[in-house]
C-alpha cells in the first residue's frame, strides 16, 4: 500500500466517522433563526438530482465517456455535500415535523426512513473509497467497490425524496 493510499485511507476512517458525529452534535443545535426560504423542497430536489447524475455516470461509464463519468461523480459528490448542508441548516434552525401517517403507511414510512438513515450513514466511506480508488487511477478497485457504492448511493438519494414526498403535507 502506498503511503498516498494510506494517506486518503486515513481521511476516509476519520471523514466516515466525523460526518455522522458531527450531524448528530448538530441537530442538538438550535438556532433562533428564520432561513429566508424553506429549504426542504430545495435538498429534496438536490437529492433527486444526485440520482439521476449517479444513474447518467453509470450510463457513461458503459459507454466508455470516462471523462463525462468523472464530471457526473464529482458532481454528484458536490450535490451530496450541499444536500448536507441544507439538510444541516434546516434541522437547526426548524422543529423536526411528524408523520402524521397512520397504520400501514406509517410503518412504511418509519421502514423507509429508519433505512435512509442507517444507509446514509454507511455509504459515506463507500462514496470515499470508490472516490479514492479513481483518483489514485487504481481502477479494477475501483470498479469492484462501486458496483455496491452506486445502488447504495442510489438508494439513499432515492429514498431520501420519498421521504421528503411522504412527510411534505405535514410541514
């Protein structure tokens, strides 16, 4: 292993840890403050966005636009870190809204949900190490991981819009 290999190894253990510390420290903030604009329609929208650039990067790929597919990633990447940000804003500055769902939708909300964020959680060193790989030009690697990165990532991004769907009367 190289010692720029374990330098990034060492930046994805700490960024995979942190990311998720660091939103939970944070949804305890609260902040006495208005955002000028409801944020919740615009990070659910990103999130919808990153869907469609992860399943046009996989597109590219197949059809050898390797550089089309590094665009599409890394844009991805930047609309994932500005979901969080949003994301992030919001809750510190916004009581969280209840469900008001009852019986079977409610559960399969909570399914959806409860799933959403145990996987958000769990893609994050997924996302690093596919992201590492490639920089590092250590394809085969790279091409290994993200076979599971991708429906992962695709599968937070998704379900983070149907979340946003099913809780957006109740705001």
């Amino acid at each position: 292993m190289s010692s720029e290999t374990k330098k990034y190894n060492k930046w994805i253990v700490i960024l995979s840890i942190a990311i998720p510390l660091v939103v939970a420290i944070l949804f305890g903030v609260k902040i006495d403050a208005q955002l000028p604009i409801f944020l919740p329609p615009i990070y659910a929208s990103i999130n919808a966005f990153t869907a469609i650039l992860l399943v046009l990067a996989v597109w590219a790929i197949k059809n050898k636009k390797i550089k089309l597919h590094e665009k599409l990633m890394k844009t991805a990447i930047v609309c994932s870190i500005l979901f969080l940000v949003m994301y992030v804003a919001y809750h510190m500055t916004s009581e969280s809204t209840k469900f008001g769902g009852e019986g079977i939708i409610k559960t399969v909300y909570f399914v959806i949900l409860i799933s959403h964020i145990v996987l958000s959680i769990a893609v994050i060193p997924f996302v690093l190490i596919t992201f590492v790989r490639a920089i590092t030009k250590n394809i085969e690697l790279h091409k290994k991981i993200a076979r599971f990165t991708f429906p992962l990532w695709l599968y937070v991004t998704v379900t983070g819009v149907i979340v946003y769907i099913m809780i957006s009367p109740y705001y």
